[in-house]
C-alpha cells in the first residue's frame, strides 16, 4: 500500500512538475523502503523465532496492497519513479532560479518607491500626480519637466527637483530591454548594479548611524519646527517666519538623508515629505499678507488725504503715522521672504513711503498755517479794538506788539512749503502783517506829530501831565519844558535807557534760567555743541550746554545745518533764537531752536567771565 501510494503520487509529481507532490511522494516512498526491509527482516528471523513467524507476510501486506505486484517490483518501479521526479523537480527549480535572476537583477535590494514617498510630496500633491496617471518613480522619470509642471499644484522648481532627486536615489528596473548581454551571455546589468549597490551602501551606513528612536525624533522635532513657523503666519509674524525658513528647509534635507529606502522607514518619510509640502506654503502666504498690509496702509492713506480735505489736522497725522509703520512692516516681509515678487513690488512700496512722507510733511504744514492763521486772527481783533483806547501812545504801543507777535507767527511757518493752497494762504498772512505794519507807522507818525501838553503857567506842571509823562523817552517834549534844575532831577530817578547801554551790546546768556519762552531772543545764546541726539526729514537734534553747564536741547533745522560742521565740543553764539520750555512727566527742561532770522557765530571758547550774563 506504501509503496503503491508513492508510485501515484511520484506520477502526479512528473505530470504537474509540482515540488509539493513530489515531496509528499519521496515522504511516502522512504516509508515504504522501510517497512519493506522490515517485512524481509522479520521472514528472516521466523526459522529461529518462532514468534516472528507470519508477520513479515502482514507487513509487506502494507507496502503492495492493494495491487498484487511482489513487493520487489513494486519497490523497483517506485525507486525509477523516485529518482525520475528529483531529476525534473531539480532541474525545474534551477531554470526557474536562473530566469528570475536574469530577468530582475537585484530586485530584492531595490524597491520602485511610489509618488507619495518621493522627496517633497505630500499627500495633496501625491494625489494630483495619480489623477495626472504618475504612480511611481518610474512614471516620473518617463515624464518631462514641462509634463510634470502642468500638473495642479506642481511648480518648475519642484518638477525639476523631482527629477534629479529621482535620478540620483532610485533605478527604474520595470523592463528587460534596459539590460546587456556581456561575452559568457549571461545577462549584464553593470549600470544598474552600481545604482542599485549605492542605495544600500547608505542605507547601511544610516542605519549604522541613526537607530528607529533617533530617526522619530529627528522627525517628530522637523514637525515641531514646521508648526512654529506655521504659528508665525498665522499671528501675522510673517517677517520672522520667512528668516526661519531656510534653515527648516535645511532640516528637512538632513532628516531625509537620515532615513532609508527601506520599507521600515516609509511613514517617516511620509511625514518628512508632508512637512516639505507645508513649508512650501510659507511664501505663498507670505505673499498674500505682505498685499494684505499694504492695502491696510493704503487705508490708511485715504483716511490722511481725506483729513487734508477737511482740516483735521490730527486725524489726518495719526493716519500718515499708521501708514508709514504698516508700510515698513510690509517691506519686511518682503525683504525676509527673498523672493521674486518682491523684486517687483519694491519700487512701488518705495513710492508708497515717499507718498506718506510728502503727505506728512503737507499736514504738518497745514497744521503750522492754521496756528499763524488764528494767531494772526486773534490779532486782527486787537488792531479792531484800538478805536477804544482813547490815548494815542497807548495804541501805538499796543500796535508794536501786535505787528511784533505777527513777525514772530510768520517766523514760525517752514520755508519749505510747496502747496500751492497753502502758499497763497501764507501770502495772505504776509499781506495782514503789512497791514498791521502800515498801521503802526501811522500811530508813529501821529504820535511825533501830536503837541506837547503843558501846564497854563510858565515853570509849573499839572498832575496829569506829570502822570502821562513819565513812561515818556528822553526825546519827549514833556522833558524839555521845565527848568534845569527840575531837568535834572528827572534825568537821576528816570532808569537809564538799555539802547544806550554799551555792555548790552556784550552781554549774552549763558544759564539754561536765562533763556525764555520767546519766538526771539533778544540776548545772543552761546553754547556748545556735546553729541548730535537724532536728524529727521526737517531737522538734526543735538544735546548742548551752556557756558555755565547747563544741559539744554538744540535743534537745527536743515538751512542751517550746512553752514557749519557742529562737531562735538565747538562753541556757538546763536542771535534770534526761539526758546521753549517743557515739562513732560514731571520733568522739565529747555530748547534751543533756529529760526530764519538767526545769526550763528563760531566761537573759540566759552564767554569771558567779565561779559555780562543773562
């Protein structure tokens, strides 16, 4: 029965070229080998063991039922099919073995990697490659730059970097016709083998390197990085986002030499390849906010040029500032994201910002038109209210200091004002303080004219004469009526005149006490130069001190700043200075400002003490 049973299944074996029935075959051929041999053994010992006797007839039973063959037969025609099916079944597995080499050389070391494992694609831009008919590297290397770059969401920067990242890291092995034939015809695969070869050269040198932990975390910090530069889009902090880019970038590429080709390693590649994708986002949201803040700014500027429409000076300057500092935000952004576009944009942001400073510049000479125009206004009024003051010296007086207090509104206005509008507004001042000027001279002129009032008799005055007279000069004719003797007693008690004083002529200021809250400084003004604090469009702002070391604030307007070099430690005289006092959060202090009257002389050193102080 054994050996009956290996017969069959040895046919089968030749039949179908199947290793599985040729080896349930030989199992059960070397089965009945055996028993055979047994059966024989036991007939052999039945002469002298009686016991023995009739067994080896039941065992041989089992190795020829149920075909009646004698078991010698049977166990010659299963041992020709025994060594029939080994000869087949070897060489079978040997052709086999030979064609699979030949036909895919080094296929168990290198595996086709499909889209969404290549370098820099993610899941999004996996999924537009597959609907655009590329499933793997071989597909992308089939494909031309141009192909690739017309598919959603794939730009020429990122076609170009597939392929050659392709080129360099995989082997395309889908074909046969790539192969060669070298002289001993076996098949030749030699560019392909040392492509194959390099793959797993780094792979063992990575693994060698980095184990499964070190190459998570590699991972899981590039994702931590990529969400803080995230985060900074989002809160608006694009300009520090762009300055970290590169260097996440970098990140990237070490993590992605840190992993390998193997199957081992593909979700982590999966995510490297995610964070690249989210990365490659950066700049276009860059782009779009960098547009969003200047059209903020740009808001901005309506509002400014709406508030010189309407004369509210203060909204319109708030606006300019909030313009100007959205302005430079912008291009911040632009100048970090070193990108093309900005490149185009620039020059129009440039001319933005030198809008906004034209347009401050017209506010804040608005602003300063609109004081002079009320001062001016004010003093209007006062030169209205002179048909009330009944003595003719009292409205002369009056009338000097209204036309004084009108030089000093127009001194104030910028000689830089370009406004058409507001040039024929400050030519309108001009006109009214004229005006006040030819009126003036009148009330002079009236006044020299007007006779002397004296007592009825010779020698005598009255007690309102003497009252008038008093506040009178020296050329008055009040003082050339009385005897020489009375002459001489009002000359002792009246106070000497200053214009005739020759030390007035010397006298200077030289504490931070003596300068006043004037538009104009009678005395001249020495100080000198410490260290320049700051300079704007319109003005450069140095720390001074007097001569008696008094810290005070000089500020030189750019007409003047040319006309000397104000190095440190140079001392000048400045005539016709505006002085103002300040007080800011409970501390207080002085300003040195040039006018377009002032007079400023270099000097050596400081005052002699002998110069009279102011």
């Amino acid at each position: 029965m054994l050996l009956t049973a290996a017969m069959v299944l040895l046919l089968i074996a030749l039949v179908t070229q199947s290793d599985v029935w040729g080896g349930f075959g030989m199992v059960v051929y070397l089965i009945g080998v055996g028993v055979a041999v047994i059966g024989w053994g036991l007939g052999a010992v039945s002469t002298v063991l009686p016991v023995a006797s009739g067994w080896d007839s039941v065992v041989l039973l089992l190795v020829t039922w149920p075909v009646g063959i004698p078991v010698w037969q049977s166990l010659v025609i299963a041992t020709i099919l025994f060594f029939a099916a080994v000869a087949i079944v070897d060489t079978e597995s040997s052709t086999s073995t030979d064609t699979a080499d030949s036909e895919s050389p080094g296929a168990d070391s290198v595996r086709v990697p499909n889209v969404e494992e290549l370098p820099g694609i993610g899941e999004q831009k996996a999924t537009a490659l597959r609907a655009a008919g590329y499933e793997d590297a071989n597909d992308i290397l089939a494909a031309s730059k141009a192909e690739l770059t017309d598919v959603d969401g794939i730009g020429t920067a990122l076609a170009a970097r597939l392929i050659v990242s392709v080129e360099d890291r995989y082997v395309e092995n889908s074909t046969s016709d790539s192969t060669q034939q070298d002289a001993s015809g076996s098949t030749n695969g030699a560019a392909l083998s040392d492509d194959a070869a390099s793959p797993d050269g780094v792979d063992t040198v990575t693994t060698e390197q980095y184990t499964d932990r070190e190459k998570a975390r590699l991972v899981a910090g590039l994702e931590a990085t990529c969400d803080r530069i995230e985060t900074l889009v989002e809160t608006g902090a694009v300009a520090e986002a762009n300055v970290r880019l590169p260097a996440a970038r970098a990140a990237v590429r070490e993590t992605r030499d840190a992993l390998t080709t193997l199957s081992s390693d593909r979700d982590l590649r999966l995510r490297v390849n995610d964070v690249e994708d989210r990365l490659d986002t950066v700049p276009t949201e860059a782009e779009a906010q960098y547009h969003e803040v200047v059209a903020d700014g740009d808001a901005h500027v309506t509002t400014a040029q709406e508030a010189v429409e309407t004369g509210d000076i203060e909204t319109g300057l708030e606006a300019c500032e909030n313009a100007h500092a959205v302005y430079r935000s912008a291009r911040q952004i632009g100048q970090t994201a070193n990108e093309q576009w900005f490149t185009e944009e620039q020059a129009a942001l440039d001319g933005r910002i030198a809008s906004v400073e034209s347009l401050t510049d017209r506010l804040e000479h608005e602003r300063e038109v609109q004081q002079a125009e009320k001062k001016v206004d004010t003093l209007t009024q006062r030169v209205s209210s002179l048909k009330e003051t009944s003595e003719l010296r009292e409205a002369e007086d009056i009338m000097q200091s209204i036309v004084e207090d009108g030089n000093n509104a127009l001194a104030r206005l910028p000689d830089d004002v370009t406004a058409p509008e507001l040039e024929r507004r400050v030519m309108h001042l001009r006109e009214q303080v004229t005006e006040f000027e030819a009126v003036a001279e009148h009330l002079a002129a009236q006044s020299a004219s007007a006779p002397s009032h004296t007592s009825s008799e010779p020698g005598t005055k009255t007690a309102s004469s003497t009252g008038e007279e008093t506040g009178d000069t020296v050329d008055s004719p009040a003082t050339v009526t009385d005897n020489p003797g009375d002459k001489g007693s009002a000359a002792s008690e009246r106070p000497s005149d200053p214009a005739g004083d020759p030390e007035e002529s010397r006298s200077v200021v030289r504490t931070a006490d003596g300068i006043d809250e004037t538009p104009q400084h009678t005395a001249p003004v020495v100080l000198r130069i410490r260290e320049q604090l700051t300079e704007d469009g319109r003005r450069h702002v140095f720390r001074a001190e007097t001569s008696d070391g008094d810290t005070v604030q000089l500020d030189v307007w750019n007409r003047h700043v040319s006309e000397f070099d104000w190095e440190p430690g140079a001392w000048y005289a400045f005539e016709k200075v505006r002085g103002q006092r300040w007080t800011v959060n409970g501390e207080s202090g002085v300003t040195v400002s040039t006018t377009p009257d002032v007079t400023v002389t270099p000097r050596d050193s400081a005052p002699d003490a002998d110069v009279t102080t102011v």
